[in-house]
C-alpha cells in the first residue's frame, strides 16, 4: 500500500507552490505551516538539493472530529503535502493518504474522518494535473 498520492505539473517550483495552495484551498485545507527543506539543510548542514516544501495542510472540521475521536491523532497533523523541484519545468507536488498514517491507531471512529480527508486529498492532486 502507498502512503501518499502524487502528481507532476509542467510548471515552475514556486508556479507548483501557489497551485497546490489554492486547489487546497479550494478543497478547505488550510496551510498551517510551510519548511523551505533546501534552505533549513543548507543553513543546518551546509548541503544543497533542490527546492523541496513541505506544507502543513489542515481541514479544521476533520481535524477537530479527529481529535474528538481520538485525543492523541494530533501527533499525525496536519497533512503534509510536498512540492519539490523535479526540473526547472516540471514539479512534483505528493500528499500524505491518511489511511494509511491512521492504521497506525487502532480506533474504529477515525475511518470515516480518514476516508472523507483522503477523497479531499485525492482530488487535490488530480486537479493538478
């Protein structure tokens, strides 16, 4: 089984960057937080890869019946959602598949919450291409 969903778009980076956001947007993901992991390693470590985000992508509703179901489920959110440079035309743009972080736990309540922020997800990435 897969843990994430992925799709590449013929555009540059920070062109990938601004379409990710608004089709999450558009499903009512918020981005709670973006890591820039090209410079955290440069200025950490001192090496260079290629542009590479990681957006931390939150659907409020979800995520408080998660919560309401599960008070430790906090520890798999938000949803992380990566772009990352492939070429100077081509991005990659990947989702986590939530059913597959919540196997992890043992609670029959965060089913439907998993399947109803995969199908979301899901559709973020197919309306990328």
């Amino acid at each position: 089984m897969s843990y994430y969903f992925k799709t590449s778009l013929n555009c540059p980076f920070e062109q990938a960057i601004a379409k990710t956001k608004e089709a999450l947007q558009i499903e009512g993901f918020g981005v709670l937080s973006e890591i820039d992991m090209a410079t955290t390693f440069k200025n950490k470590l001192e090496k260079d890869i290629d542009s590479y985000t990681i957006l931390g992508a939150c659907h409020p509703a979800s995520a408080f019946e998660a919560v309401q179901s599960e008070p430790h489920v906090g520890l798999m959110l938000p949803c992380n959602v990566i772009v990352r440079k492939i070429s100077e035309e081509v991005t990659e743009v990947a989702a986590i598949d939530p059913i597959a972080s919540m196997m992890a736990i043992n609670n029959p309540m965060l089913v439907s919450v998993a399947l109803s922020v995969q199908s979301k997800l899901k559709n973020v990435i197919q309306s990328l291409k």
